[in-house]
C-alpha cells in the first residue's frame, strides 16, 4: 500500500494497483499488524512483497521489494535508522 500525491493506492499480488478513498492511517488501523509494517509516511509493507533487506549508511536499512507482473523492476526503500530495530524484529518473526 503506497500513497502518491494525497491518493492511497493498494498494490495486488498480481501487481495491478486499486485506489481507495481511505488514507493510509485509515488502511494502517484496519489491518493486521502481524502482516503488514507501516515502513515510512508513504507506505505499508506485507512482509511477502520484501525480496532483500540490507544495510546502508547512517544505520538505515534498504528493502528491496519483489519485482511485480506490472513492474519487473524491482523498488526499494528506506527505513530510518529510528524503525531499524521495530522493522527488523518484525520481519524476523515473518521468516
């Protein structure tokens, strides 16, 4: 789930995206936590979309994500040296 200029967007298993009309607070509080990591201000992860994660500079971490049907690039992200930790133990409980 990703928002880009105020519209929060859901991206399927199929790669193929679905606008909503809720925000991305609105979708964080309706889903479940186990599952799903509020990564930054413009997007929640599902921990089956995550390919690779490492480490960057400033203790910051890079999550590459799994290249769709839509987009065969695969994208990346940051999370902030503050999430390290939360995102890390929540991703160790997902593998």
């Amino acid at each position: 789930v990703y928002s880009q200029n105020k519209i929060a967007y859901i991206v399927k298993t199929d790669g193929t995206s679905v606008i909503t009309d809720s925000t991305l607070n609105e979708i964080e509080e309706k889903i479940n936590a186990l599952s799903f990591y509020r990564a930054n201000r413009q997007t929640i992860l599902h921990a089956s979309s995550i390919e690779q994660v490492q480490p960057i500079e400033n203790g910051k971490l890079t999550v590459h994500l799994k290249p769709t049907l839509v987009d065969t690039k695969a994208t990346q992200l940051t999370i902030s040296r503050y999430k390290k930790q939360e995102f890390l133990n929540w991703f160790e409980n997902k593998s």
